[in-house]
C-alpha cells in the first residue's frame, strides 16, 4: 500500500537517453532577475557604502524599518513613493536609483552571441528593407 495521499502527484526522475551524453544538452538560460532584487541591491549596496545603518535610512525615508529590511532583500515590490524616498534618504534621485538598477539588470542579462551552426559566418543577425 502506497503512503501516498490521492491529491499527491507521484514524481518519477527522467533518465537521460542512452544513446545521447549529457553534454549534448544545452545548457539551461539563466533565470533573469526580478526588478525588485536588482532596486533592493542597489538599496543596500548605497546604504553600506554610506555606512549608514538601516534604522537610519528608514528614519530618514520616513517609511518602517522592517519594510525598508524587506525592499532591500527583494521581499517586497515597493510603490514608486517609498523607493523615491529610500533614494532621497540616500541622497540619490528615483532616475538614479532607476538608472543604476538598470545598469545592473544589462550587466547581468548581457549574453555572449550564440552560433547556431557550427562554422557558419552568419551571427544570426538579419536585416529586412
């Protein structure tokens, strides 16, 4: 008898091919991050290098010292209001908070070209008139 309860799916692990190495398969996308890590990094990487302290910030902001804990971590999707605020606390601008999370987010998705055929000239890039 199975302990398995009827609204539990039953997981069965896929082998690979016999006849196909595992390094045939390509290799998985990276998982591009969300907006709010990038904004949260970014938080916290302009509070610590100001050496100012959480409580400080969040003071400053005029916004809760758990909520501000949880926008830097990326546990929360802050409204425009409270991230220009944490900015001004930090003495940045929202464009320039905006502007370095964006900077970080093409630093980390920028992907080396891809040949899609081994010994093609062609990158892959087509232009149409």
């Amino acid at each position: 008898m199975s302990s398995q309860t009827p609204d539990e799916a039953r997981v069965i692990p896929l082998r690979p091919h016999p006849g196909r190495p595992d390094a045939a398969r390509p290799a998985p996308a990276p998982r591009e991050p969300l907006w709010r890590d990038l904004v949260g990094d970014v938080l916290r990487r302009e509070r610590l290098a100001q050496e100012r302290t959480l409580k400080e910030v969040a003071e400053a902001a005029r916004i809760s010292m758990p909520y501000l804990s949880e926008v830097e971590r990326g546990r929360k999707e802050a409204s425009s209001e409270v991230l220009a605020a944490a900015a001004r606390a930090l003495g940045l601008g929202l464009g320039d908070l905006l502007a370095r999370a964006h900077g970080e987010l093409t630093r980390v998705t920028t992907r080396r070209p891809v040949s899609s055929r081994a010994g093609s000239r062609h990158d892959g890039l087509c232009l149409a008139a």
